[in-house]
C-alpha cells in the first residue's frame, strides 16, 4: 500500500516529546469572515505559499481576516531541518520564474499597504534566493506603488555578498530572525550560526541605515533569562530596530522538546526591558509572531524614528 511522504523525513528517528497541554492565555482568534475565506481564494487561485499555512501560525484567521497574509516565495520545501519548524524539509523544485508577477498580482488584489515576503531556506542556490527576493520586491512595487515591503530573508550563510542584492531593491524592512539563544543553536538550527545572522543583520544597517532592520526570538525552548537579556544587548549592538519575542508552541511530539510556557506578565517584562535598553519597537506577548500586526508596526515604526531623531536635534540645540 502506498503512503505519504513523511512531511519531515529526516525527524522520523527523533525521541517522541509529548505536548504540553496550552495554557488559557495561549488562544488564538477564530474569525471565519467573508475576508478570510477572500484571501484564502487569492492564495488559492495564483498558487500562492504562505508561511500562515507551511509554519501552522496560530494567527492565521485572525490575519487572514484582515487581508494580511505573509507570502514564502522559493516552494515549500526547505533545504534545512530546523528542529522547531514545521515547515517540509526536502529537495525543493526549480523557481518559478512567474512567482514575483503572481506575488504582485495577488498584493494588488488584497489591496496591501504592507506586505510580509519571507521565504524557505535555499541552499541548493548559488546566491541564496537573494535574486529572487529582489526581483519579487520589484514586482511588488512596479505594480503597488504605496505598498511598503517587508522581507524576512535566510541568512544566505556561506553565500557571500548575495544579501546585498535585496538590499538593491530597497525593502523598507529587512527582517531575519535569531530564533534562539546560542546555547542552543546547535540543537535547534544546525544549519545556522548564531553570529552570522548578528553579522548579517548589523551589515544591512550599515549598508542603508534607512532601513528598518528587525529580528526575533522564540521562548520555551530552555533558554535562561540571562540568555534572553544577551540577545537583546547583541541585537542592539548590531543596531536593530525592532525586536519580537513570542512562545515556541511545538508542532508535533517529533519536534524540539517544550520546555516552558511564559506568562503574559513575563512577556511584559521582557518588552519593558527591551524597551529600555533602546529598540524602537518591541512587540512581546504569546502569540507573537514575526509578521503579525506588521502593517501597524510599521506605521509605528516610522513614528518612533521620527520622535527619536527629533529628541536628538532637540538634545543637540540644547547642549550647543
């Protein structure tokens, strides 16, 4: 008898982790709403990755309620097995070289103001994807000329200077995710390396400190607070605009142990303590995820910049 490919071949040997049961504050929002089943329709009808569905995110009718999807370009086949991740890991497909039209025509559609693309992790290519993040921010823009566009890119390691090519297109948001403390990255990212991404993401400030920089962290997973507050200063060292801090929720007993739920009044604290140590923008709760509320985000972005850089002058009149 026939059966399916195992959606993650290469976690069938893993130890089983049973799931911890949720707590009451871990809830997501059921709104089944005329928009959520439009934009579903759209993802649908132009053949459309979103990482809403390939990640199982717990906020997708909420979002999806609101127009708000975040696409993944390059498949739905990813090239790494992160131990957190649910989405597929195998030998991926070649590009579609009509995916950058499709994407713009499906943000035309939705009428975004901000649109999330975030992609799998393409190591079979010579540059990463990193030409095919700019010609999909291109698109987007030739034919949605006020629609902002956030990326959350790979980390394109052991590609070179291939990054730089996105930046060619001017995002006005480059995002790459942390994800975990260090101690842990050999267990949870073995692909990955802790200081690579700080170096990516403190590389993109200087290359075009216009452009909003972020990152994020998931926690449950074993971290120490200790840990958590070293991120945040090594974050801010490489610049970064915004910080997101949201719980891991293990997507099947196969998957990186849980080790923890945090409370929302611990949640509070860490953005408290984010904020005081100098992010423009802290977004720290439970269901946080890395392009949840981005549309308001960034309009609260652009608002903090501007308070910032007028403090500043206001600071240097005073002391001239």
């Amino acid at each position: 008898m026939k059966t399916d490919k195992p959606r993650h071949p290469e976690k069938v040997n893993k130890p089983f982790n049973p799931i911890k049961k949720k707590p009451k504050w871990i809830r997501s929002k059921l709104l089944n709403s005329k928009e959520f089943f439009l934009t579903k329709s759209i993802v649908n009808k132009n053949n459309l990755v979103t990482v809403c569905q390939e990640a199982n995110c717990p906020n997708i009718t909420e979002c999806w309620s609101k127009r708000h999807a975040t696409f993944m370009i390059m498949g739905d086949t990813c090239t790494r097995a992160c131990a957190f991740c649910d989405v597929k890991t195998g030998k991926p497909n070649s590009l579609d070289p009509f995916e950058p039209e499709k994407i713009s025509a499906a943000v035309k559609k939705l009428n975004l103001r901000h649109v999330v693309i975030t992609s799998v992790d393409r190591d079979d290519l010579s540059d990463g994807g990193s030409n095919h993040f700019y010609e999909t921010i291109i698109e987007i823009k030739k034919k949605n000329q006020f629609t902002t566009v956030e990326v959350l890119t790979p980390d394109f390691l052991r590609k070179g200077n291939s990054y730089k090519k996105v930046l060619e297109a001017k995002p006005d948001v480059f995002n790459h995710n942390i994800e975990t403390v260090p101690s842990l990255y050999l267990k949870v990212r073995p692909g990955s390396r802790y200081f690579a991404s700080l170096e990516l993401l403190k590389n993109v400030k200087q290359l075009d400190a216009e452009i909003f920089t972020k990152s994020g962290i998931m926690v449950g997973m074993g971290e120490t607070k200790d840990e958590i507050l070293q991120v945040m200063d090594d974050l801010r060292s490489a610049q970064v605009d915004f910080l997101t801090i949201g719980q891991y929720l293990q997507p099947s007993p196969k998957h990186f142990p849980l080790k923890k739920y945090y409370n929302p009044e611990e949640f509070k604290d860490f953005e408290t303590i984010a904020k005081a140590k100098g992010f423009l923008l802290v977004s720290s709760s439970p269901l946080t995820r890395s392009s949840y509320h981005a549309d308001e985000d960034f309009c609260r972005l652009k608002e903090e910049r501007i308070k910032k850089n007028n403090a500043e002058s206001l600071s240097k009149e005073i002391n001239t």
